[in-house]
C-alpha cells in the first residue's frame, strides 16, 4: 500500500474514466537515469516492494510503483470487465504520461508481469528494456488451463492452476476472506509439499479453506508483517485481487488481442526473466516454455527462491536488476 510503505512518496492520480490509483513516485537522481515501473502480483500492493525498494532507489533510479487496480489505496471495482488487460494498460500508460516519463523499465511480479505483457503489447514504444519475475512474457494467445494443468500433472506429478477455479468461482472471495489466516498460511506456505497439497493440485485450495487450519510460513516473514499483509488485504476485500483471475479465465481479453499487431505479438526490446528456483506454480520449465519463440533478446536468471522473490532475495535481486539495468543503459 502506497501510504504504508513510503508516505512522503505517495501520489494520487485519477484517469479519464475516472478510475482513482495511489502509487509511489522516485524521480531519478540525475537525468540520464531511467526509471522503472514496478507492477506487483497477487495478493499483494505497493508495500510488498519494502524490502526490493530502497535497494534501487539507492541507485539513483527513478521508481514508479503503483497500488494496482483492486489493491491497497486504489479503487476496487467489483465487475470482472473493469480488469480487462486493455483497460488496466491504458490506465498505467496515462500515470507514465502523467509523470512526463515517456520511456521506462517495466518490471511486473507474477499478476504484475501479466500485465506488463499486454502494456507490451498495447503500448511498446513507452519502453526500453522488461523485467519478469516468477511469471515470464505471455504471448497473447488463448490459453487452455485444463490442457496446461495436464502438461504439468505430466511433467512434475501434479497440476499447477489447481486453485484457480476457486479464484473463479461466485463466492471464491467470501471464502477467503472468512479463512483468511488459513488461505494466508498457504500463500506463505513453507514446505513445497504443502504448496502443491493444497494449492497447485486440482481440488486442493476447495479442500484446504474447509479445514480452518494453518501450516508453518516462512522465517523471514515476521508475524507482524503477516499482520500487516492480512491488514491490508482484507482492507480492500478479496473481490477486486480475484478478479483478475475472473478475466482471465472467462475469456474478457480475447476480443482485445484480436486488435493486437503481429508485429507487436513479439518482444523486440531487451528482456530479462527471473525465474524463482523453488517456485512451485511459476516452475521454471514450464514457464520458459510459456515464452519461447516470443522473445527475441531474452536473458535468463534463476535465483535459488520461491515465489515471493521480492521478499525473499531482495540483495541479490536487487544486484540482478542493477546489472539488467546498467547493460540496456548502456546500449540505448
């Protein structure tokens, strides 16, 4: 949340139609320095950057990190369609205009990088270099998530979108709020095991939120941050984070991406995936081959981590970003 994390760097912007976003504004130290666009994912807000944020800001970087739509400080629109990939683009394209930054580094985590691919795609001329993690690029193409899920039952012994029918179900946001510390101890699942029971596996996330329990989370997230976390999150409500999941798998985009250039289906500009080594929904192998062929300089990093990369390596992250960074720079 925008507030929480940095309040003398919180900014407020309303769109032409309307739409209310907080976000966090850094101008860079001195002008030949770009700036980045931070998109985050699911569930989350501006306020899980904490720990990546003043690593870069250090470096004299300009920062754009928004609340995205449905999170933290900004609006939360309960209809499925108002989180089109082409709407929530042109959103963010209006902030960059807004902030006079013509040409930045887009750089999106998991839900953040989806987004960024259809600003790709909508919009490339606004950008220099793309930085994906956990999620890589995704080509605007139909995806079929029973065939994906059978891909993975294959390749790893279970499925990796086992949850998303939950997301996508009518009552899927009251559920998780009302077992809130029990979907939570999931999204911070410690033991990979449990993450496939009772996530990545068809069923599992129906079954787990009916059990009231809680599992073990990681050590370096603290209780009080979980606190926070769940403060926010049930702030906002769940309705708005899953509709993101909602448009996506009800088909809101497709129509959209029929008007999508074949010139600009393919990512032209340097392109740099983090993968999360231990990231049991975002496997590597299978989102490495989520992109392949769509990309024409792509660079690739694992980092031994999960998917909450952002918290959990942040130093050597930060350094990863820092070298992408200072590479593009250098060829523009």
């Amino acid at each position: 949340m925008a507030l929480q994390t940095a309040p003398k760097h919180a900014k407020f912007f309303k769109t032409v139609d309307g739409t209310n976003y907080a976000y966090l504004f850094y101008r860079p130290k001195f002008d030949q320095l770009p700036t980045l666009l931070l998109l985050h994912g699911f569930p989350s807000s501006t306020w899980d950057w904490r720990r990546l944020l003043p690593l870069l800001v250090t470096t004299g970087v300009g920062i754009v990190a928004p609340d995205l739509l449905g999170y933290g400080g900004t609006d939360k629109p309960t209809d499925p369609s108002a989180y089109r990939m082409k709407r929530m683009s042109g959103h963010m394209i209006e902030l960059l205009d807004h902030e006079k930054l013509p040409k930045v580094i887009g750089v999106g985590h998991d839900w953040g990088s989806g987004l960024l691919s259809r600003m790709a795609n909508y919009y490339p001329g606004y950008f220099i270099a793309l930085t994906f993690m956990a999620l890589p690029y995704v080509p605007p193409i139909p995806v079929d998530f029973d065939a994906f899920n059978k891909e993975a039952k294959a390749l790893l012994g279970c499925e990796i979108f086992g949850y998303w029918p939950v997301f996508n179900s009518d009552d899927g946001a009251m559920r998780i709020e009302q077992a809130h510390d029990t979907f939570q101890s999931i999204v911070f699942a410690k033991e990979e095991e449990h993450q496939k029971a009772h996530a990545a596996r068809a069923g599992g996330l129906d079954a787990w939120l009916k059990t009231g329990g809680t599992l073990p989370t990681y050590e370096w997230l603290s209780k009080e941050e979980m606190e926070i976390h769940a403060e926010i999150l049930l702030g906002g409500g769940y309705t708005g984070p899953l509709n993101w999941y909602k448009q996506s798998m009800r088909g809101m985009n497709l129509e959209d991406e029929k008007g999508i250039p074949e010139n600009a289906r393919k990512l032209e500009v340097p392109t740099l995936f983090v993968a999360c080594g231990r990231d049991v929904i975002n496997n590597p192998i299978l989102m490495l081959k989520m992109c392949d062929g769509w990309v024409r300089d792509l660079r690739v990093k694992v980092i031994d981590a999960g998917h909450w990369i952002i918290l959990e390596a942040p130093t050597e992250l930060a350094e990863v970003l820092k070298a992408f960074i200072t590479d593009v720079t250098k060829q523009g």
